[in-house]
C-alpha cells in the first residue's frame, strides 16, 4: 500500500505592480486641472444638476429691475441651497429607507459629494461676472450666462460621447441631447421675457 503524501500547497503568484504609462508621471495640463475641477471623477451628475438649475434661474432672471449684485448674490444663495437640499434629501432619504441614524462622516461626505453642484453653477457666474467686468448691460450679462449652460451642455455630451468612443450617429444623438435641454433653457428665456 503506497501512501499518498501530503500535498504542498503551490505558493501564491505575487502580484504584480501595474505598469504606468510614462505620461501618467507627467503633471497634468492646466487645462486637464480646470476641466477636473469643472467636471470631476466622482459625481460628475452634481455639476450638470447644478449647471442646469442656475440656467433655468437666470432664465427666469429679468434683469431689467435688479442690479449686478442682486443678481450674482440671489443666484449664488439659490445654488448653496439647493446644494444643502439636495445633500439633506440624500441623508434624509438614506434615514427614511434604512430607518437607522446616519454618522457625522456619511453626512460630511454627503455634503462634499454634492458640492458638485455649486461647481455647476460656476461656469455660467463666471461668464456673468466677466460680462459685468466687461460693461455689459444686465440684461447681455444675463444672456450671456444663459449661453454659457447651453454651451457647456454640448460640450459636456461631446466629452462624454468621446470618452466613451460613440460612433458618429451615436456622437450627434448626445450632442442634439445636450443641445435639446440647451434649446428648453433658451426656451423658458424668450417665454418669460
């Protein structure tokens, strides 16, 4: 009778370090840098929730009895409490549905996740503000913010439809998208105005 003997176990592979690329060492552009601050990695949704509900307030802006600062402080204060509401709702919701307490570290992270959009509504202040800096009536300021949403939505389909290799047919239904929603914004002006 021939005994088995015990089997050795084969030692584990060791794993491997990744291999970056050489351009992964290179300090990014300051253009990757802006766009990583406009759009960033992590909740990239919170920037164009932002950016669509400054278009549709300053839409709905008149321009004509306000002056610059009421204009830039209204929108400001209405894109801070629309970021703590959707942050609140999120903690809210998560308490609802878990009926459990939520801790001081997922109610900060919250917040911080969510401050995507006042990011947002970043890009169409900046054009507000260099519209004012500039001497442009109110009304142009306003406009010119307006354009920039509308803008920045195209560009945000196009970037997307490119980082995900769209086919060209695939490439023009994201951009009419972005250019849809632009186009309601523009929309909602003209209807109020």
């Amino acid at each position: 009778m021939v005994r088995a003997q015990p089997h050795e176990p084969t030692p584990e592979p060791r794993p491997r370090e990744p291999v970056q690329a050489p351009e992964a060492d290179a300090k990014p552009s300051w253009v990757h840098r802006i766009a990583g601050w406009v759009v960033p990695e992590r909740y990239p949704e919170g920037v164009v929730y932002g950016l669509i509900t400054v278009g549709a307030l300053l839409a709905a802006e008149g321009g004509l009895k306000e002056t610059y600062p009421e204009t830039v402080g209204s929108t400001a204060i209405a894109m801070i409490l629309y970021w703590f509401a959707h942050a609140y709702a999120d903690v809210l919701g998560l308490r609802l549905s878990e009926q459990r307490r939520v801790s001081w570290t997922e109610l900060w992270h919250t917040f911080v996740q969510d401050w995507s959009i006042v990011r947002g509504a970043g890009l169409p202040l900046l054009a507000l503000l260099v519209a004012w800096a500039a001497g442009a009536s109110q009304t142009a300021a306003v406009t010119a913010g307006v354009w920039a949403v509308v803008a920045s939505l195209v560009a945000f389909e196009l970037a997307a439809g490119v980082r995900s290799k769209a086919k060209p047919v695939e490439l023009a239904f994201d951009v009419s998208a972005g250019t849809a929603l632009g186009l309601g914004i523009l929309i909602l002006r003209v209807l109020l105005h």
